[in-house]
C-alpha cells in the first residue's frame, strides 16, 4: 500500500470510530429518556389505579365489583 493509501485508511477509521461514539452516545441518551419515561408511565398509572380504587370504595361499588 501506499502513503496515501495508508492515510485514506486511516482516516477513514477515525471517520467510522468518531461516527461510532457519536451514536453510542445517542443511543444511551435515547435509552436513558426511554427508562425515564417508562418509570415515570408506571407511577402516573399506580395513581390511577389508587385514584379509581378510593373513587369506588367512595360510591360505595368496592363490594358491587368484588361480589361479580
């Protein structure tokens, strides 16, 4: 190979290795928002579910809904 060969190839790999940390670097960003959301889903429906139950038991249907 050639100088100029040589260095086309390496700067090709720095090209791909720099390509490649910024996408792993996005993709763990990406991940982190995705966890976020999912646990931050999980707590707005253990309040839901919370809130339905109290409304049941308030209009009296907590043993309506158990006795079916």
């Amino acid at each position: 190979m050639s100088k100029t060969d040589c260095k086309a190839a390496k700067d090709m790999t720095e090209a791909m290795e720099e390509t490649m940390q910024r996408l792993q670097g996005r993709f763990q960003a990406m991940s982190e928002q995705l966890e976020s959301k999912i646990d931050e889903m999980g707590t707005r429906i253990d309040d839901l579910e919370k809130n339905v139950s109290e409304l049941m038991t308030q209009a009296g249907m907590e043993k309506q809904a158990i006795s079916k």
